[in-house]
C-alpha cells in the first residue's frame, strides 16, 4: 500500500504523476545485450513429455543425430522418455494453497498482463496483430486504466499498438501471499530460477525456442483487489526484442506465505489440457515445446500459470514509418532557405550581434550565425495526437509547419571545413541557447545548428506539454517534436552540405561543412529524450550525447507516484507501469536502444537528479551498452566500470551539478563548463573520419587548467578515437592533482 501525503504534497504528486502517464516529468526541465542472454543452454534435441504420452511428428529427431544416453528410441511409437519435473497436479488441490489466478469468464477476469488474449489479427500491422483492449480485460490491468480514465482513456491508445512493450512489467495474480523470498534482486541469476522466468518462443508455428532473459522478480502484496493477495511481477533486464513472442511462466515450484506449493486455476488448466484449435492453444503448445528443451525439462503441467505476450516494433509503427514517408516521392517538398536581407542577400549576424542569444554568454570562439527555415509535415489530428494507423502503409499529414533554425559558426579557419552538431534544448528553452555551448564547442572547430521544439520559441503557440488537462495534446506535441527533427535531419542530409558563407558570409569557394563522416548531436533533458529516438533511425547521426536523459521512462519517480495512489495498491501501480509503456514506446529512447549501440554515445547524468536519476539513465546505460566510468561517486547497479582512459562508449555522473545545468548559467559554473568540455571533444573525434586500421597515437584531452576543476575532483575528458571496424570507441582521460597548467592528456594507441 502507499500512504497519502499533506495537500500540498498532492497538488505537487498530481503533477508528477501527469508528467509520469505522459512520460514528460523527465521533460519539463534491434540488437540484444548478448553478454547478458547466455545464461541456459537450449540444445535442439532433448524432450520432456509426460511418461506415457505419444510422441507426435514435430519431436522426430534426423537418423543422424545422436541422442543423449537416456532417451528412448523416437520412431513415432510410445516409448519411455523423460519424465516431467513435477508429479501431475492433483485434481483436488488444497483449498489452503495459493492460486495462480487466470480466470477467463468471471466478472472480473485474471488472466496475466500482458498476454495475446487481449489482440486480434491485423495482416498489414509489423506483427501481424494489434491489441484489443476492452472495458473489461483483466484486472490486473483494468484496475489501472479506471484509475486513470479521469486524466486520460488510454484504452484507444492502447488498440493503435501491434503488440506489447518491450521493457515494461509481466504481472501475475495470486489468491493467497506468496513467500517474499522467492523474490531475485539480481537479474543474473535469474535464469537459474526453476519457479519464475521469461523466455522467447520465437515465431508462431516454428520450432525456435529462445534463451531465459534476465529478469527481476518482485514478490509483492496487495489486498486492495478483491480475490488477490499478491502478485508476481517479472521485470526485464534488458528490452526484449521488438516484434518478437515471449512466455512469462510461473511455476508450480512457487510457494506460498503458508509454505504450500501454488496450483493452478481450473481455467489454466482447461487451457493446457484443450486440444482445440485456437489461437492461444497453439501457443501454450509451443510454449511446451521450449520447456522440454530445458535443463532440466518441464512439462505443462509443472506450470501454475503462463502468458504469451507479442513485443511490438515501436521504432517501425510510427516514428519509423513517418521517416520514410519524408523521404518518399509521396512528401511534401522541404522549401529549404536561409534567411535574407531587404536587400536579397543572406542575412549574416555578427556574433555579437545574434537576435535573442541569452546575455552574458561567451561567444568569442564564434564568428557568425545564419538562420533558416524549412517546411514540415504537421502529423496531428484533430485531438492534438498523433495517431498509429496499423491498416494503412502511409501515414497521412494533416497540415504544414514553418520551422526556423539557428546555425552557428567558430571563429578558427583553419579548422574548415567543420563538423556540425545538433543541439536540442530541454522544457521552456530554445534554439538560441546554442550560445551556452559556443565557447567550448567553437574551440573545437564545431558548427552548431539549433531549433525550436513544438510549442518553444518561434513555434510557441503550435503545441504545449504543460496542458495537463490535456493529455492528447502533450503527447501531440511530443510525437511532433520528434517528426520536426527527424525532418531537420533531413534538411542538414539534402542541403548543409553545399553551404559556402564562412569567413565572412560571401564564401570562399570551401565548403563550411564537412559531413562525410555524418554529424553528431547533444540533447539536454527533453531533447535528449527526442534525440536518443531520433538519432537511432538516422545513419548519419553517428555520435550522440545525451545530457541528464534516460529511457524506460515510466519506470521514474515511484516516490512521486506512491503517494498518489494512496490505497490503490501494487496492482493498480504495476497495470499502470505495463499499459503505459505500450503507449510511450513510440518515442522512448529504450525502444531504439538497440540502434544506438551501433553509433557513439555519451550519457551524461547528474548525481541526485531531481526527475531522472536513478532507473532511467541505468536501464538506458545498460540497454545501449554503456560502461559506467570512474571515479564512481555513486553505485550504478549492474553496469560494467572502469577507471579512465577508458575505451567504449560510457555513462558518466557529475556529482556537483543538478538538472538543466548543461544550457544553463548552473549554480557550480566548473561543473557546466567540465560538462560541455567533455560533450564537445567527445562529438568532434567521434564524427572524425579514420583510415580504417590506422594505428595513429591520439591525445585523448585538451589542455585543463585549474579553472576547470570542480569538488574535490578533477576534470574528465572523454573523446572518441575513431570508427574501426565498426565500432566507434572514446577515451576518458583524468588529469593527476599535481599538474596545475600542463596538460593532462594521455595517449594510446588505437586497438
């Protein structure tokens, strides 16, 4: 249960609690991780059926494959083969025992959440389905949605999707307590569990049979459900696969508070003994197939329950789609231009003398900024959303914006042509704020180019992610920012390339910017977040920095949400977390993680973070296959560390700042200044172009002197060498405490 705080507190909550079903709190200021997956071997061969049975055409084994010692002759016959874990359940189970819910006819009905009873066929979806969500589905997610249904009906939200999350909580009901030491805090040893775990099953009618993922497993009671005592929740390690089908299985290994085994209920059981034809009696078919392969095997009847669950493929429904709809002949045309005088020329602005920079910035590494605008297809319909259409393979534009952009030039020429950078502000900032970085990027020959996210600056008025009375338009206007860049993308692939202004904005006959080897981006809060999905669609962001972001974004702030919820329970906050991230995996990082771990990333967060510290940056970090670098001033819970120089892309904690302080006049100057250092050596070297297998020695950091410094520790720099074979890697360098004005870098050899 959560406990309510003072009226005051819950004014405060309920603001929360809007950013959380939104996934904006965080806002307002692919491949599998394969180290992790190998932790049950599946050979191809064995069986497991119960003794007696007959064995069917799908478990012949080739004459010439060996059998293991042990297993009978499979020719078709009835034979001896191994028996199943357990002895068949008892068709008079204890009343005492503890059920594993899954009724399916009841008022209100049990089954686990999610599950692939709550889809239906849609041939032209990625999955081939889509989700059917009803008034009444199960309660397990049902006590969530009516919970929420006064801010928002997600259900319509929910039936746009063609299938489930792929990071989100797997929930099972139980009509009794369950012993809470059953609960694993450590996902790594999860796979070893025989009562509790989550494995692939690969496509519908095949014989593919995946690995047990790497799971947490709470143990969690809740009496505010009538009929449930507790419930089982098997939260994943990693993002599961997109497009991909997956068992949560509980076992009748799970006990009881009172020590007694669970059983299963009537319903479960008509399911796993029925020989129909249906749909989900196929796949608890082939579920059996996969727990024979197991070591040791186990039968459907070892089972207290299990649910098979679709992943939908988040980055090719919506954000995925619309990408390739730009480029389609079908888009409208960009209208791409600089902005010019009365007079017909390009209007260049000294860089002292730029329209609405922030006061007091140092610019003196930059010569001169130009302005632009370019055209962009306007997605949102008539509720302010942006909506998911599984029949159609064309998404629809339902109007046009007007987008304007800053791009900002250094000042040293000899280092043209430049590499450019895209940077996104966070909440209630704007593209001007490129000023903030000037300084430090300029010094490393990196163009800047800017713009405004829906409803900030010059496009104040076109969206609001502050309307909490609605939701609709909040997530519209999320959606759209993420359209709008993957269009400014576009814009810097088709026409940055021929830009000739610099020196003094008559050109030289040089190209100002150099692309060859693609851009890089930095993204502060809510850009951060719009540009971790964005980035991982487009090739040619090849190097990303992420400042105080995250993914798995409804997992953030439970402190906050907690008090809300008052008596609601577990139940209502884990349906909550479950529904919700089926929604926002359209444009939560996460869900592109596996995109990202081809390109070079940075993940800077902030010890302490008021809105995103904690689960959002580790679980983006392990997700993108970060390693944690050191000095560590606080634990990052399974992820990998290591002490500088270090070589790979990294998460890196500042101990001394908080939210907002990348494009910010921040309380600790050093620590922002540390920060855009860092962010700025790391996105020039990674979208420097390398001979591949050069073996040319780098220094890994620039000059830092004493100003730098911040706390008791020393500046870090980190910097990527280059792309080899691949795989982009950066240094982190730290400078010794004795060095004063020498330079701190060290240099290796590229590997």
């Amino acid at each position: 249960m959560f406990e309510r705080g003072t009226p005051m507190q819950a004014i405060h909550h309920q603001w929360m609690l809007t950013f959380l079903v939104l996934v904006l709190l965080a806002c307002s200021s692919g491949s599998q991780h394969t180290a992790r997956n190998d932790f049950v071997e599946l050979p191809g061969d064995d069986a497991c059926v119960q003794q007696g049975d007959t064995i069917d055409n799908d478990m012949l084994v080739p004459e010439d494959d060996v059998l293991e010692e042990g297993a009978g002759v499979v020719d078709g016959r009835e034979t001896e083969v191994p028996k199943c874990a357990l002895p068949p359940p008892s068709s008079e189970p204890d009343k005492d025992a503890p059920v594993a819910l899954f009724a399916m006819s009841s008022d209100e009905p049990s089954i686990p959440f999610p599950s692939n009873f709550f889809t239906k066929r849609v041939p032209t979806s990625p999955t081939g389905l889509a989700l059917e969500i009803k008034e009444v589905n199960t309660v397990l997610l049902d006590k969530a949605l009516e919970f929420i249904k006064t801010m928002i009906d997600i259900r319509p939200l929910l039936n746009e999707s063609e299938g489930f999350a792929t990071f989100a909580p797997v929930i099972f009901g139980f009509s009794e307590r369950i012993d809470t030491t059953f609960a694993v805090e450590d996902p790594l040893s999860s796979g070893t569990q025989d009562y509790a775990f989550l494995m692939e099953i690969g496509p519908q009618g095949s014989d593919v049979c995946g690995e047990k993922v790497p799971v947490f497993i709470r143990v969690l009671e809740d009496e505010s459900v009538s009929g449930i005592k507790s419930i089982v929740v098997l939260e994943p390690f990693l993002p599961l696969k997109p497009n991909a089908r997956y068992a949560g299985i509980i076992t009748r290994h799970l006990k009881g508070a009172s020590g007694k085994n669970v059983v299963q209920h009537p319903d479960f059981r008509t399911l796993i003994e029925s020989t129909t034809d249906s749909d989900h009696a196929r796949e608890i078919r082939e579920v059996e197939k996969c727990l024979q392969r197991l070591h040791p095997p186990l039968c459907l009847s070892d089972l207290a329950v299990a649910t098979v669950f679709t992943t939908r493929d988040g980055p090719k429904t919506l954000l995925g789609k619309i990408r390739d709809y730009l480029y389609s002949e079908d888009a409208p045309p960009i209208n791409f231009s600089l902005e010019t005088t009365q007079s017909g020329d390009i209007a260049i602005y000294d860089a002292l003398n730029i329209p609405n920079i922030p006061q007091g910035q140092d610019l003196s590494e930059s010569s001169f900024a130009v302005f632009g605008t370019f055209d962009c297809p306007d997605f949102r319909g008539s509720d302010s959303n942006v909506h998911v259409d599984l029949t159609s393979a064309k998404p629809t534009p339902s109007g046009n914006l007007r987008a304007r952009f800053i791009l900002l030039f250094p000042k040293n020429m000899s280092m043209q042509p430049f590499r450019l950078v895209v940077l996104t502000h966070g909440h209630g900032g704007n593209k001007e704020r490129v000023a903030y970085i000037a300084k430090r990027f300029g010094e490393q020959g990196l163009a800047i180019a800017g713009i405004d996210l829906i409803g900030h600056g010059d496009l104040k008025g076109t969206g609001s992610f502050m309307t909490f009375d609605d939701v609709p338009q909040v997530l519209g206007s999320l959606i759209q920012s993420n359209i709008l860049l993957l269009r400014f993308f576009q814009v810097i692939e088709q026409f940055f390339s021929e830009i000739d202004l610099f020196p003094d904005g008559n050109g030289d006959g040089i190209k100002d910017l150099d692309l060859s080897n693609g851009f890089g981006y930095v993204g502060e809060s809510l850009g951060s977040i719009t540009g971790g999905a964005v980035c991982a669609l487009d090739e040619n962001c090849t190097a990303i920095v992420l400042n105080v972001g995250g993914g798995g974004l409804v997992n953030f702030a439970p402190e906050f949400v907690g008090p809300l919820l008052g008596s609601a329970g577990q139940v209502t906050y884990q349906g909550l977390r479950a529904g919700l991230a089926v929604v926002v995996e359209v444009f939560d990082p996460i869900a592109f993680a596996g995109l990202l771990r081809h390109k070079a990333v940075l993940m800077q967060a902030v010890v302490g973070d008021e809105l995103l510290d904690g689960p959002p940056t580790w679980d983006m970090a392990r997700a993108t296959n970060l390693t944690y670098v050191c000095p560590c001033p606080k634990d990052a819970p399974f992820l990998p560390s290591a002490e500088a120089p270090f070589t790979g892309n990294a998460l890196y904690y500042f101990d001394d700042a908080r939210h907002g302080f990348f494009l910010a006049d921040a309380t600790n100057p050093s620590a922002t200044d540390a920060a855009r250092i860092q962010a700025a050596w790391f996105l020039k070297t990674a979208t420097r172009k390398w001979r591949r297998g050069s073996s040319k020695r780098v220094r890994l950091c620039q000059k830092i002197t004493e100003r730098t410094r911040f706390g008791d520790r020393n500046p870090k720099c980190l910097r990527v060498l280059g792309k080899r074979e691949g795989s982009w890697n950066f240094s982190v360098a730290s400078a010794d405490s004795d060095d004063g004005d020498k330079p701190i870098a060290k240099s290796v050899s590229r590997n």
